[in-house]
C-alpha cells in the first residue's frame, strides 16, 4: 500500500511539474466557460444603425433620443437620403436603417398612426430578426407612453424591408462561415506539423546543413498546401453556389484573391505553430485547442461581435477569421469592390506578413 501512495504522488509531483499539463488541466476549462459564457449569446447590444429621418419633428427626436439611450443600438451616422442606405450597408458597418416618414406627428394626430420603415442587412437573419424585434418593443413602448399621457389611441406602425437576403436564408450565413472555418483550421493545422514532422523523422539535419535560406524554407512548406486549400476553397463555393444556390455577386477574381491571402495567412500561422513546438502532436494540440473556439465564437460567423464584451471585442480582432467573414459576405452578397474592403484586405497583408516574419526569426533562432 506504501508503494502504492509514493507511486501516486509521484505522478502528483509529475503532473505539477508539467506546465502544459496544468494549463490543460485548468487553463482550458477556465478559457472555455469564460468564450462561452460570454460570447454565446442570442442577444445584441451596441448594434451600429443609421437613422433617416423625413420629418425631423420633437415625435421622430423623442423615438431616436429613446432608441439612443436602449444598451442595444447606437446610432452610428444619419443620412439625409434613401440613395445612401446601399453605400452604407455595403460598407458593413451598420446593421439597420430606420426611415421615418415625411410629416410623421401630423400623420399621427391626423390619421392616429404613423409610419416607420426598418430596413435591416439580412447577411446574417438572426441578427436582421431581432433588431427588428428590439426595434418594434421600443415603438410599442413609446405609444403607450404617449397613448397613456394623451388618452388617445395612436399607433406606430413599422415596416420592414431586408437587404442581401430578403428570404432570411440560414445558409447564406453559413456558407461564408464554414468556408472560413474549414480552411483556417485544416490549412494551419497540415502546416503546423511540416516542421515539427522533419524534426521526428530525423531529416531536420539535412534542412540544417543544406543552403536553403529559413525563408526558402518557410516558402517551400506553404507552397504546395496553397495549392490544395484553393481547391478546397473552390469545392466550397461550387456547392454553395450549385446545392444551396449562394449568389455570387461581386467579382470572381477578387474573390479568388482575398481567398488565397486567407489561406496564405492561415498557413502562415500554422508553420508559426510547426516552428515554435517540437512533436506533432504538441503542434496538432495548439492548432485544434488554440485556434478552433477563437475562430468559431469570435470571427462573427454565430455570434455578434459587437453584443460581446469589450475585452472579447478587442481580441476578435487578432483573429484573421474575422476580417475574412467581412470580406467574403461583402463580396458574395453585396457584391462589394476593392475600395468598400480594403482596410480588411490591408489587415489580413499585415497579418500575414507578421506570421511569416516571426516564423523565420523562430526558424534561425532553432538553427542556432
């Protein structure tokens, strides 16, 4: 029994002594009921929306100062004209447009009952359905204040308009998100174990005593594994477009570009991983683990960034998924060029140019 008892402190002793161990032990699931506590949720808050108001009286000001004030919207910019509300979807960040008629408080002592036009960006339908419902509990709200102050029976009425997807397809959602997913995690994870592989077989020497540069090194590993994520990525689109008949309505050729930059970046984040750990199932472990619930629960492919907290919000922004989603609904449902994504575009470059660059530096710090 002695032996017993020293044995299973030992493995104690082991166990505490593995840091790695530890972190999976009690890092993960910490990590995990955090993303998932607070990045799971159905609600929104602080959703981006444009206000375009017709009629500009103390009833439409009374509304919009009542909406500014809900933790859900905030008012991102007011237009002055209908032609404007498709640049302002297009550019992605503002969700919702609320038009308010022309001669709306006459409408409503005139006629009892004005009108309120709710035109959402349906590139995601969960998001379109509930800012419309939140929109609606606040109007409802606001007329029986003011039914119950005038004793009067006047009504708000809304009416709702939905770009990109007036059907409020679940998969034209979901077509731009699983094409993201899948080649972020496969593309890092095939890279993330190239090195580390050449490590475990034992042929690491002939890359250390051969002239090829660290970058030649680096470049070698992506290469072939571009080739075939972009046949994974066009395999995709194809079903999309011919199964679940996903439209396509931006530039063919700029889609296939911004897609090789994400699947650049994504293999270069995977042979960061490949060169930073020494066993494959080590880097395996960090591209799955490391790499799966960010890209899932922050990329904005389920749940709304924006209705996350703050510091969620500041993360989501280290993960190329993110950036991508915008890029590829844009393309794909709005058909927007160059110059509405660009900033994204920039964004992935920076990234990728960081992940290839840190990964020559750990490369020849491992060949020293």
């Amino acid at each position: 029994m002695k032996r017993f008892i020293g044995f299973v402190k030992k493995e104690f002793y082991h166990i505490f002594r593995d840091k790695r161990s530890m972190f999976i032990l009690f890092g993960m699931p910490i990590a995990q009921i955090l993303l998932f506590g607070f990045a799971i949720t159905n609600e929104i808050n602080n959703v981006n929306i444009a206000i375009l108001d017709q009629s500009k009286d103390s009833e439409t000001h009374k509304i919009i100062n009542k909406i500014s004030a809900s933790a859900y919207f905030h008012i991102e910019q007011e237009i002055t004209n209908e032609a404007q509300i498709e640049s302002v979807f297009k550019k992605g960040k503002v969700k919702a447009v609320l038009v308010f008629e022309k001669g709306f408080i006459k409408n409503l002592q005139t006629q009892k009952q004005a009108k309120v036009q709710v035109i959402t960006d349906a590139t995601d339908p969960n998001i379109a359905n509930t800012i419309t419902n939140y929109v609606n509990a606040i109007l409802q709200n606001h007329t029986q204040e003011i039914n119950k102050a005038n004793k009067a029976t006047y009504q708000i009425q809304t009416q709702t308009q939905l770009y990109y997807n007036p059907e409020l397809k679940s998969v034209f959602t979901f077509v731009p998100g699983v094409m993201t997913i899948i080649l972020m995690l496969v593309s890092a994870m095939m890279t993330s174990i190239s090195i580390t592989r050449e490590k475990e077989l034992g042929t690491m020497e002939i890359l250390l005593v051969s002239p090829i540069k660290p970058f030649q090194v680096i470049l070698g590993k992506v290469f072939p594994y571009i080739f075939l994520s972009v046949i994974n990525a066009t395999v995709i689109l194809v079903l999309g477009f011919f199964v679940f008949k996903m439209p396509i309505e931006g530039s063919l050729i700029l889609l296939a570009l911004e897609s090789i930059l994400f699947i650049i970046s994504a293999l270069s984040l995977g042979i960061l991983i490949s060169t930073i750990t020494d066993s494959q199932q080590t880097a395996m472990m960090i591209s799955l683990m490391g790499l799966m619930l960010p890209v899932i629960l922050l990329s904005g492919f389920i749940f709304p960034i924006s209705s996350m907290p703050y510091p969620l919000q500041v993360i989501s922004n280290i993960i190329p998924a993110k950036w991508f989603i915008i890029i590829i609904k844009a393309i794909l449902l709005k058909g927007a060029s160059i110059d509405i994504i660009w900033k994204e575009t920039l964004i992935l470059i920076g990234m990728t140019v960081f992940f290839i660059a840190l990964s020559i530096k750990k490369y020849k710090i491992r060949l020293e």
